[in-house]
C-alpha cells in the first residue's frame, strides 16, 4: 500500500488553531507599529512643508503663506482638511492674480487631528523673505484617530522658522509638549 500523503482533520485544525493564536497576538502589535509610522509621516511631511516655505521665501525674496483649506483656493477651515502654500507677494494672506500656489496638501484620514497654535493665536504661519517667520512661533500637535496619546506627536516651530519634535523626556510613552507637559488628544 501507498503511504497517503495528505493531512488530516484534526492536523489542519490544530495548524488554524495555532495560526490564529500567532495572529491574535502579532495584530496589535502591528496596529501600534502603524501608528507609530503614521506620525512619523505626519511631522516629517509638515517639517517639509515649512523648511519648503522657509527656502521659497529665501529664494524668491517675497512672502511665503501656509495656511489651511477647505477648498485648495483660500485660507481657511482646520488644518486636518487640507493645506495650501502660495506665493504671498504683498502679504495679505490671499491667493490674488500674482500668487503663485506652490503646494496644496490634502486631508487627512477621518478622525486625525491636527491643531496649529501660534503667539497672536493666528490660523496660519507666514514666512517672510529673509527666511524667519513673521512675528510668530507655535506648534503643530497632531493625533492619531484610535485618540492613544502615547502615538500623538507635536512640532514646535520657532520664530526663526526652526522645528524640533516632540520628544518623551520622563520615560513615561508620552511625548511632553513645549512647555514640557503631557500630550493630550482632545
């Protein structure tokens, strides 16, 4: 007789039944490894954005504004809708007939959260062409949908135009803002 080649019932169970052990526990570990890249390329791609404004505003020798959209056309909404940075020649913070829009962000996925709070309480951040901010410094804190705080990140941007990240000083998987207390996701 043949030796049968093939598994049995109770072989194949057992393999589903340890697969599925294996899986349960590797899930949320790869949901947090998500989370983690996620911000990540939250503060790299707005760390981008202003080194991006800051040498435009060099280059070109005029006004620079990044400020949020709703609709790509003018400033204005929440910063989790969208962006937009443009040519500001006269610095009015509008995207007249000789602005030019040099990059349009879109949304981010629903549930993210991004706030921008500045010195003055301004909605935008404005570079002017020597490359330093124009009279301001904030931060951006920006968090994830599931709200874990411990993912939340924030980018602190100073009047010179420089960013530094958040970053947890105490140990405790919690990034401190600028002022060195915990992040908090609203």
């Amino acid at each position: 007789m043949g030796r049968n080649a093939g598994m049995t019932l109770l072989e194949i169970l057992l393999t589903l039944g340890l697969l599925g052990i294996l899986l349960g526990i590797a899930l949320p570990d790869l949901d947090h490894w998500t989370e983690a890249v996620r911000a990540r390329q939250i503060t790299r791609s707005l760390a981008t954005q202003i080194a991006l404004a800051r040498s435009t505003a060099a280059a070109r020798q005029q006004w620079v504004s990044l400020c949020p959209t709703v609709d790509q056309l003018r400033c204005g909404g929440s910063w989790q809708q969208g962006s937009m940075m443009f040519s500001d020649r006269n610095g009015d913070r509008r995207v007249n007939q000789d602005d030019e829009v040099i990059r349009l962000h879109g949304p981010l996925p629903a549930g993210e959260t991004l706030q921008w709070r500045a010195f003055g309480s301004r909605p935008y951040l404005q570079v002017e062409p020597s490359g330093f901010m124009r009279h301001q410094s904030g931060n951006f804190t920006w968090c994830p949908a599931s709200r874990e705080v411990r993912f939340a990140r924030q980018l602190v941007v100073n009047a010179t135009g420089r960013v530094r990240l958040s970053r947890d000083s105490d140990g405790d998987g919690i990034d401190e803002d600028s002022a060195g207390n915990p992040l908090t996701c609203p």
